[in-house]
C-alpha cells in the first residue's frame, strides 16, 4: 500500500481513511522551511565511531546534562530542523498512522516489523523560537509498541549525528541503524539486508513487515529508491509529495533534453504528455501520482 502526503486537502483525505480518525484538516499555508546543511554524499552507514570535527566537540560541550530531555519534545540543545506548523501537521499524520500501523499488526507472525526512514532529519523539528516537535524518527522510536528494526538515513552528516545522540538514549537503541549519505544509494544497503532477513525460511513465521516513510525536502527522492522498497516483501510507503518543488522546476525540466531531477522523481520522461495536457489544472497532480504508482504494479 502507498500512501502520498501533501500539501493539499485531497492527499489528505487518501490517507485519512487508512488512518480512519478525525476529517482532514485546513490547509496550512506556511511553507516548509528548507533546512540543513547540505554534506556530500559519504557513502558511510552505522553507527561506528567517527574522529569528531569541531562542530561536534562544540555541541558535545553545549549538549553536557541534556540527556534526560532527548526523546522529549523539547529543546536539549542538540540541533533540530527549522519548520513550520505544515510539517507538525504533516508529523501528526505519520504519529497517528504509525500507531495504527503497530497495533493492528503485532500479534502476527512477521519475523520482524521495521520501520525506514531514509530522509531521518535530525529527530526534532523547532517552530518559532519555542516550539519544539519530534521528528519523524522519534515519533517512530516512540511509538506504542516498538518495532523491530529501525533504518534512519539521511545525507546531512550533523543530522545524523543529533539523531544518533538522541537515540542513544532509548532502551531501543539497539534496534537503530543509523546510515549516514545519499538515501537513494543507501537504500539498496538496507534493501539487502531486510531481504537477508526475510530470505531464510523460518517455519510459522512471515516474512518482515516493513513502514517506509520517504520525506525529502524538495526533489530529493528518485523513483527508483521507492522501486527498490517496493520489490520487499510487504511494505507500506508514505511519500512525500513535493509539491511546490515539482511546481517550481516542470516548465522547465518539461523540455529539456537532458535526464532533470523531475525526470528521476517520476522515474521516467512520462510525466512529461501529462503535464503538457494537465498544466495549470488542480487534476495534474492526481494525474500524475497515479501514473507514476501504477507503474509499481
Ligand atoms: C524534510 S527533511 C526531513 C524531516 C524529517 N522527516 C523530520 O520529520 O524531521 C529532509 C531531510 O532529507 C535530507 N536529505 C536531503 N537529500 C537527501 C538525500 N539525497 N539522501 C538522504 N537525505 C537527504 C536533508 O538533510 C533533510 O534532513
């Protein structure tokens, strides 16, 4: 099942009904704030111990006695994202899907439930001066009942860092994989491994049940991560559908004659005839989304 979130009513509902709570809310007209310092991709993964750069001794100093509040919706003086009330809005359907994913699931014989994150972010989320939220791994990591195996990725080396120091506080942190570089390579490192898992028939048992939640801040994503994901067994994905970027960048991409971030977000040139005929029409996206997911078929 797939499931795509953005920032409109009607992609809200779709994921409403799975989640069967309360109607959709209004639309929030913040924009997300785009965040973090961009690192080339190192294609390092796990938590192994790394020489610590300057940045990470100055905030090791500045992090000293915050340990208690990690998992909290609060300020531990580890970094956070910069956001607006859309990504709480956004967050609070993942909570809430998360929850009835876990509970309606656990008493099944799955030899694992994991949860994947490829776009982790540091873990909290700051709104204004004050406000502070879990992010999307934290809300995993605390979510009623745990699962098995948790796999963060994310390309922002001190994202990952914050995120991994987080963690390490949670009597779950040894079921965390952090992996540190480009999700769109990574995610054939933690494809491997949960077939690895499922490939060894284990009497009475099923293969691993897996929630993939991809969101990246712009056109970050390729087709061909969710494609990956996609071929395990059993797995749930919730998507982030960029909107405003996919709207920035289609007049152009739309004739270009090179391979364009768009061309890789939908996997293919076919976007291309739809967006021609649809520009301009609230119907171009729907058009588009299903398009692109019937090809996963
Ligand atoms: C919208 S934020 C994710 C926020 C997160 N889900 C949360 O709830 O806090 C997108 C994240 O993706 C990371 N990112 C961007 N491009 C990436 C890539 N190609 N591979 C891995 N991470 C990437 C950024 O560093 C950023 O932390």
């Amino acid at each position: 099942m797939a499931v795509l979130l953005g920032r409109d009513d009607w992609v809200y509902k779709e994921l409403t009904c799975w989640i069967d709570c309360k109607p959709a809310p209004k639309r929030v007209n913040e924009l997300p704030h785009r965040s973090g310092r961009r690192m080339p991709a190192r294609y390092t993964y796990g938590a192994g111990p790394k020489k610590p750069s300057s940045w990470k001794e100055e905030r090791m100093n500045d992090v000293q006695g915050s340990a208690q509040c990690y998992l909290e919706p609060r300020n531990d003086s580890l970094p956070m994202r910069p956001s607006g009330p859309w990504a709480r809005e956004k967050l609070d359907y993942l909570e809430r899907y998360v929850n009835v994913f876990v509970n309606s699931m656990h008493n099944k014989p799955w030899r694992g439930i994991h949860y994947i994150d490829l776009f982790a972010g540091p873990g909290k989320c700051r709104a204004g001066n004050t406000e502070v939220h879990l992010g999307s791994p934290l809300i995993a990591l605390k979510t009623t009942r745990p699962f098995t195996r948790y796999f963060f990725a994310d390309m922002n080396e001190e994202n990952v860092w914050a995120l991994q120091q987080r963690c390490s506080v949670s009597p779950l942190q040894e079921r965390v994989h952090c992996f540190t570089g480009d999700s769109n390579l990574m995610v054939d490192v933690i494809a491997e491994r949960i077939a690895t898992i499922d490939r060894k028939y284990v009497p009475g048992q099923w293969p691993s049940l897996n929630l993939a939640f991809l969101d990246p801040a712009g056109l970050d994503l390729n087709w061909s991560t969710v494609e990956t994901l996609a071929r395990l067994n059993r797995m749930d994905l919730i998507v982030h559908y960029p909107l405003m970027g996919l709207a920035r960048y289609m007049p152009r991409a739309c004739d270009s004659t090179e391979t364009t971030k768009v061309d890789l977000f939908f996997g293919s040139r076919e976007w291309r005839p739809i967006y021609q005929k649809w520009q301009g029409q609230r119907k171009l996206h729907r058009q588009l989304i299903d398009c692109t997911f019937a090809n996963l078929k």
